[in-house]
C-alpha cells in the first residue's frame, strides 16, 4: 500500500489505535523518515534508559531527509544524553518533597497538582519528570479519594490542576469520574489541565472529551505545550477549534530548547500561529535541570536577548512570559 493511503488509513483509526502504532524504535522512525542512522549520533542506550515513544501525526510534521529537523531533535534518544553535565539532577524542580502524599503535590500557595498517570502519547527527550517515581508517586484510581479528601480539608486550595504523565491520557470515563469529585468542592474554582496530546495526537480531541470539559461546572483551563511552529498541523487545528469553540480557555507553554527553538524568528512565528487557532502563548521556560538532557540548555542570558527580540517584533499579548522553576521556591521565578 503506498505510505500516503497508509497514513491516511492510520490517521482515520480513534486515538487508542493510533497511539499503540506509534514508533518505539528509533530504527523505525529513522526508516519512515527516511533517514540513515550513520547520519544521526543516535544512541540505544539512551532509548534504554528512557524509552523512545513518537506517535506518527507529530512525525508527520518532520522533514523527511532532515537529520536536524527540529521536531526530530526533540525526541530522538542521542548520545548526550548519557553525558554527565554539572548541576543536572533526577529531580530538577523538587516534585519529590512537594509531595504531600501519592499523586498529590502541594508546591504552590492556592494550588494543587495531581499526578494522574506516568504515561505518556510521546516521551519528549528533554523531560523534566524523565527520572520521576511514578510507581512511587502516580495517584491510582484506588487512591483518588485520599487526594479528593486531601483538597476538601483546606480551602485555601483554589485551583486543581491535572498533570502527569499526560492527564488526557486517562479514559473519558475515568477523567470525567475525576471531575466530578473535584466539582463537588466548593472552594475549587478552576480545573487547569496540562497534556501534550492535543499537538501530537490530536486525534484524543474526541466529541465526547470535549462534552466532558466543556459541562464541568468550574472554570476550565488547557494548557497545550508546543515548542515550534511545524507541531501546528491541520489535525491540530482542527482539534484546537473544537477545544476553543466549546468556550474552553487554551494556553501554550514552550520550553527553549538548543537546536530546536532558540531562534527569535522561530518564536515569533510559533506565537503568530497559536493566535491564530486560539492559543495564548502564556509560558517560555528555561530548561529544568534533569539528568539527561543537558544538551539542550539555552543559557539565561541567552534567553533574555531572545526574548527581548520577540518582544521588540511582536506586540506584548503574543510574547510568552520567560520563566525558571526553582526547587522549593514559592512561584516560577520570572526573569524579564
């Protein structure tokens, strides 16, 4: 069968099917993109410590014979990953002692995260919780009424936010079973949730998913997280629109990351296409500091003259806020 009708077989099958088709090795990936793996410092022991997942609508989106395709760069395991950089730890943002009880964490003032699953559509190389106990700290279903009792008891808890792993990940069923018990709190006046899937694969933004957000009683938030302007495909735009026109608020928040989107031009123009399916571009962090990824730092004062760039060409609600997450610390750290 030729690769287009493949494709476009592939991209008809609901989001489950496409999400266990999905390349988990890089010789498969390098072959559909039809790549030499002699051009590429890839590298399997890295894939063994953390393992490679690419669901095929993000490879899509890559250029075919582009060794540096910046969408590649962002989930091909290398051999700088196993490089030993200074200052890089298995918990970079301190989740570990934010952790109030399993799945809960409690770092800021007014709210509340919920680890609600440790899996993933795609495992991104430059993931903060790439080293995170998820046996030890993912929130069971067993287990969601201790983290329901743990909000109820303090109504200083204002705002619920559902993260992971990616949250969209969980079943309708399940992810609306959720809502409900947070709905029934009082003092809970929003649900934020953070996912990737509606990037790379889009195909989770079902009908009945967004019935599920959009008839929830509290304020709903989405918070995608896009790092270039090719992520932002039809299948996407699409998804978006959905998200969008069912009144649901969507946010962008972007790393920088070397190699990939540490270029003011490719800012500016990944901030023009969110406006335009809806997506206010709201963070750009600095990388969190976890082993493994060290290979895509941009420095600070880099980021700051980035910055400064997109903020002298585009007008200010389409600059993202720069931002670090600092262990222990009471708030993200912001820095222009």
């Amino acid at each position: 069968m030729p690769e287009q009708l493949s494709e476009t077989h592939h991209f008809a099958l609901n989001w489950q099917l496409q999400l266990s088709e999905a390349f988990t090795t890089i010789e498969d990936l390098c072959e559909y993109l039809e790549l030499s793996l002699n051009e590429l410092a890839i590298s399997q022991a890295a894939s063994k410590q953390f393992a490679m997942r690419v669901p095929l609508s993000f490879a899509a989106s890559m250029q075919k014979g582009n060794p540096d395709d910046p969408l590649l760069r962002q989930v091909l395991p290398i051999r700088d990953e196993l490089v030993d950089y200074t200052n890089f730890s298995l918990d970079p943002v301190g989740d570990i002692q934010a952790a109030v009880q399993p799945g809960v964490l409690h770092k800021y003032q007014g709210r509340v995260l919920l680890i609600n699953t440790g899996s993933c559509a795609i495992n991104c190389r430059y993931c903060f919780r790439r080293n995170f106990p998820y046996n030890d700290l993912q929130l069971s279903k067993q287990q969601e009424s201790g983290a329901i009792e743990y909000i109820t008891s303090d109504p200083t808890i204002t705002e619920i936010i559902l993260s992971g792993g990616d949250p969209l990940l969980l079943s309708d069923a399940r992810l609306a079973s959720l809502i409900r018990q947070i709905e029934a709190i009082g003092h809970i006046k929003r649900i934020r949730i953070h996912s990737r899937l509606p990037i790379v694969l889009p195909a989770r933004v079902t009908d009945e998913l967004v019935k599920i957000l959009a008839n929830c009683s509290k304020q709903m938030i989405l918070v995608v997280h896009s790092n270039h302007a090719n992520e932002i495909n039809g299948r996407v735009i699409t998804a978006c629109n959905l998200l969008k026109n069912s009144g649901i608020t969507l946010f962008n928040q972007s790393v920088l990351l070397k190699g990939v989107n540490d270029n003011a031009a490719i800012l500016c123009d990944l901030s023009e296409k969110l406006l335009a399916v809806g997506i206010i571009p709201y963070y750009l962090h600095l990388l969190d500091k976890a082993t493994g990824t060290g290979h895509f730092e941009v420095s600070e004062i880099e980021a700051k003259i980035l910055v400064e760039q997109v903020q002298n060409t585009l007008p200010g609600y389409l600059v993202p806020k720069l931002v670090k997450e600092q262990a222990g610390a009471a708030s993200k750290q912001y820095l222009l």
